[in-house]
C-alpha cells in the first residue's frame, strides 16, 4: 500500500513539476511587468433569449370600487419574451390577457352586472434572486430559481355596464374614444425548476396597478383599480444545446469564471544579470524533478518485472490535462504533461497497461456528459499512440459525472472533477 501511494505522488508530482521546469529554458525578456492576480474576467459563451407561456386565474377589484358588490376570479392567459444580460438580470416584454365583471349595486334599487377586459402590454425587468443571494446551490436547490420583476406599460381595456334586465347602460365601443388605454404597473415574483436545459417550470404571483379610475363604466374622483393574478406555465430557453449552456441555467460564478492567477515580477537583466534566486529555485526544482522521473522509472520496472502473481498498480489523476470549455479537444497547456507520460511509458509498453478514465462535471445532462467523457479519454488515448505508445497498450472508459472527487458547486471543484485518470498495471 505505502509502494502504490508513494508511486501515485511521484506520477502527479512528475506531471505537476514538468511544466515548472520548462521556463528554465525560456528566454528572459529584459524588462517585464505584470500585474499580480489579474481580475480581468473571460465570460462562458451562452445564449440569453427565452419564451414563456402561462395561464391561471386573477382576483380583479375594479374602480369605482363603491359600485362593487362581489370582486370575481377569472382565466387569465399570457406569455413574455426575455432577454437574459446574465445569469442575475434580464429584460423582457410581456402580454396578458386578464378578464375582470361582477356583480354591482348602482343604488338602493338597481343592480346589475359588469363584464370587461384589459390587454395588458409592459415591459420588465427580472433579477434572479437566487443568485444574489444564494449562487453555491446543491442538488435539486441548483436547478430551482426565484426571480422578482417590476415594469410598466400600458393597459388597453374594454366594459359593458348593464342592468338586472340585460339593457346597456354604458359599453365603452359606444364611447367613440377607440380603444380606451391605461397606464399600468406591476411587481411579480416567480418561481422556476429547469426540468432541463431548454424548459422551466414555473409558479408566478403577481400585483397589477391600473391607473385609471373607470374599468367600472363610471369616472370616480378617486380610486383605482388593481388586479392579484396567479399563473402557472412554461419557459423555452433557446440556444442550450450541445456544451452551450443559457443564462438561466448558471451561476454568476460559471459565467464570469475566475482567471487564472497571472503572476507577474519585475525582471531585470543587463548582459549577464538576472534574477539570480528565481532561477537558482527553478533550477532546484529541475533536478529535484529528474531524480523524481528516475525514481518513477524504476519503480514502473519493479511492477513490469513482478511475478504474474504479485498485483502492481499505479493509479493516478492529472488536473493539469485540460480540454477546451464542452469540448474534447486538449488545451496545448496539456501536451507537455502528456509528452512526458508518453516518453515514461513508451519504452515500457511491452509490459504494462495503461487504462485512460474520463470524467465530466455535473453541467449538462447525464447524456451528454457520458459521452463527453469517452471522447476525452479517447483524445487522450490518439495523443499517446501519435507520441509511440502503441495502441494493444492503452485502452478507455468513460464515467461522465459520476466519482466527483471535489464540490461541483464551486469553480475550482468543477475544474478537478474535469478530469482524466491513468491506472497502469501489468
């Protein structure tokens, strides 16, 4: 056990430390500044456009609100087209049928009845609440999402007023004014749980304002009317295909990743003077690496040369093998690791086997990050038969999102379980 361990660190150790020992032979520029911990941030590239459909029922008070003799619930239908700017806020314009009547008492004698409709047009603007206040989300909480909106717009409404026996007393086509139109306001909150990438479900309540006075048939000094609508529906997110994710479906954090450290010293060269402790380090670095790559050397030929029944292994994961955002193809970050591991390898193939594991993060479906998995691990496998590992030596599998081996909520979680692992055995 104290052999495998000890042989796993040197692999990492080796894989790690090899990319270090490059900058040994890179030409020093005479002046260089930088800035330490750049917080320049690179944005995932998403799509932002959205289209919902809902339906549910209002509770209308309609003004003037004296004439009132019993408020009524009504079906109500509508649907918005949304612009997500980011993960956290959004702009979008909104439609909505909303249905108001009752009962009304004119005077201590004559009743009758109200019908009338406003055709609601607005815009909004939406903040993901969740986000704000909660981005690190787990399980079933990180696909569910609180948004609160507020906009204006403008109500185009029609009525009819009449008495118990069915005559007219006021219809607003009568009025020869067209089409008669209120300022309006509303202020909603929404519930929504992604049942995938490209649709939501969703729970809204929302509190309507209309400015004008007579939704009832009659001009009142005073008073206004407001309507409290609850609605259930659907959002179609477009563009969430393949590794593009939308807006609605990551955090602020997995759309402005954080950069890379840039870390930057001041170097000063005149002929022959550098900076003489950096290199005196990275040269100590270099040969701690050489006896480090012998070592492993030598312990792959004790599990090469082992009795066919005395087991050897030599199991180990590279973070530092990177691949392009939803993509197989490799970073050229990751070729001098690679590199290495080849030329460790290539020699010894004869002898061991090399088994190359792929594995995803959590974003995205199961599916998708299934496969995703096996065409890295397979990218991996093609770089190592073009450097001379011969192909009998190496073969792949996939595990998609499964074994994570750091929290999927955070960005430095995600990028380890990004991963591909090597067993070599005999």
């Amino acid at each position: 056990m104290k052999k495998k361990l000890f042989l796993s660190l040197l692999l990492t150790t080796v894989a790690v430390g090899y990319s270090a020992a490059q900058d040994v032979n890179t030409t020093v520029p005479a002046q260089v500044s930088v800035v330490k911990n750049s917080t320049m941030c690179e944005f995932t590239p998403v799509s932002h456009w959205s289209f919902g459909i809902k339906g549910g029922t209002n509770y209308f008070r309609v003004a003037p609100g004296a004439l009132t003799r019993g408020d009524q619930f009504h079906l109500i239908l509508g649907g918005n087209l949304e612009y997500s700017i980011n993960p956290l806020i959004g702009l979008g314009v909104e439609y909505m049928y909303n249905p108001y009547g009752h009962d009304y008492q004119l005077n201590a004698t004559q009743t009758g009845n109200l019908e009338g409709r406003t055709h609601d047009v607005l815009m909004y603007a939406s903040i993901n609440l969740m986000n704000l206040l909660v981005p690190n989300r787990t399980a079933f909480w990180s696909k569910m999402n609180i948004y609160g909106d507020a906009g204006v717009g403008l109500g185009f409404y029609q009525f009819k007023l009449t008495d118990a026996t069915g005559n007219v007393i006021v219809d607003s086509r009568d009025l020869g004014d067209g089409v008669p139109e209120t300022p309006m306001a509303k202020l909603g909150l929404n519930l929504e749980y992604n049942i995938s990438r490209t649709i939501a479900l969703g729970g809204e309540v929302q509190y309507r304002y209309y400015d004008r006075t007579n939704l009832g048939g009659y001009t009142m000094s005073k008073g206004n009317s407001d309507a409290l609508t609850a609605t259930i529906g659907l959002k179609f997110k477009f563009g969430a295909t393949g590794s593009k994710q939308h807006a609605r479906n990551i955090s602020m954090c997995e759309y402005y990743p954080q950069p890379a450290p840039v870390i930057i010293e001041k170097i000063v060269k005149d002929n022959t003077i550098e900076t003489i402790n950096r290199l005196n380090a990275l040269e100590a670095k270099n040969d701690s690496l050489n006896a480090k790559i012998k070592k492993m050397n030598d312990d792959l030929d004790s599990i090469s040369n082992s009795r066919s029944n005395e087991p050897g292994v030599l199991k180990s994961s590279f973070q530092n093998i990177e691949f392009e955002f939803g993509s197989d193809k490799l970073t050229t970050n990751s070729y001098a690791t690679l590199d290495q591991i080849a030329l460790t390898l290539k020699d010894k193939s004869a002898k061991v086997r090399l088994s190359v594991a792929g594995y995803t993060d959590y974003i995205g479906t199961e599916e998708y990050n299934q496969i995703l998995s096996v065409k890295r691990a397979n990218s991996v496998r093609i770089y190592l038969l073009n450097k001379g590992v011969p192909a009998s030596s190496v073969t792949i599998t996939g595990y998609g999102e499964k074994d994570p081996v750091a929290n999927n909520n955070t960005d430095k979680g995600r990028q380890a379980n990004r991963r591909v692992e090597f067993q070599i055995s005999k």
